[in-house]
C-alpha cells in the first residue's frame, strides 16, 4: 500500500479548520452584526444561584408511600381505571322483586367491583400491618407490655385479614373450600 503525501494531509486540515468556525467564514453582514451588536453593550447578569438540596424523606414517610402504593396495586386501581367497573352491583330478590346491593362479583375470577376491589386490598394491607407490629414485638429495647401490645395486635390483625380474605373467596367462588 502506498503511503499518503503529507501535501494531502496539508490541504486537508487547512480546509477542516476553516469550517469549523462558522462566524468566521460567513460573509453574510446581518448575521455578523446579529452576533457582535448585542454584546457590545448588554452584559450578563452574574447570577449567585445555589444548588437545590433534596433532603432525604424520613422512614415513615417512605413506608406509608410503600404501604399505599402496596394498597393501590392489590386492591386494583389499574384494571378500575381501564375497564370502570361500577362501583357496587345489585340483583333483584326472586322471592320480593327488590333489588339488593352485591358487593361481590359473583363467578367471575377476573372481574370485581370497585368495593370489592378496595376492601380486598385494605384486608392485605391489614395482613402486612399484622405482619410488621409482630417483627416490632421482637425488639429487645421495649417494654414488655409494649412489646404484648404489639404481638397481640400484630396476630390479632393477621388472623383477621386471613379469615376476612378466605371469607371475600367463598362469596366470590361458592364451590371453592368447601
């Protein structure tokens, strides 16, 4: 392979050089005048800005935001937003002929209404809570009331959410557990 001429190389460079100043090569008068004009007697402001500091939120806050977003997912706020279920159902009494509430969508799985939806989701959120008020009762620096307290509401609340859960399962699904 031959080698480059350093004439090429020369020529090259000279011509990359002058377009890279844009200012420099244009011969258009307005646009040179549009460029210095200005500057000539307006000056920047100097500006002292400061940083922003975002502080970092505390635990609690942190967990209730966990908690709710927990809440909003398992009670179905998303299939609600897309499908918009009514809020409660009603059938009509074979015996009277008047209608009653149903909070339950009954037979179907895949379906709810917006109560049925959100206590399901306050039932596991509940859960949870049981869940947490038990690992606190496992703490050694509280007293031991305190921590009786806490056990107790913790198993108290797991227990009912488990038995409200199963319950919200069989009127949902007759045959199922049974």
């Amino acid at each position: 392979m031959r080698p480059k001429s350093e004439n090429q190389n020369l020529s090259t460079t000279s011509s990359s050089s002058i377009s890279d100043a844009p200012s420099s090569t244009s011969i258009d008068p307005i646009f040179l005048i549009l460029r210095i004009l200005p500057f000539s007697f307006l000056r920047p402001p100097r500006l002292r800005l400061k940083i922003p500091t975002f502080t970092l939120p505390s635990p609690m806050t942190v967990y209730a935001l966990v908690l709710l977003t927990y809440f909003m997912v398992v009670s179905g706020i998303v299939y609600d937003v897309i499908v918009e279920p009514p809020g409660i159902g009603s059938t009509q009494d074979r015996v009277t002929g008047s209608v009653r509430p149903v909070v339950f969508l009954p037979g179907r799985v895949n379906g709810q209404y917006i109560i049925e939806g959100l206590s399901s989701g306050f039932m596991f959120v509940m859960g949870g809570i049981g869940i947490v008020l038990m690992d606190l009762a496992l703490d050694r620096n509280r007293a031991k009331s305190v921590k009786l307290s806490y056990a107790s509401a913790g198993i108290t609340s797991v227990v009912i959410a488990y038995m409200m859960s199963m319950l919200f399962i069989r009127i949902k699904i007759p045959a199922y557990l049974r």
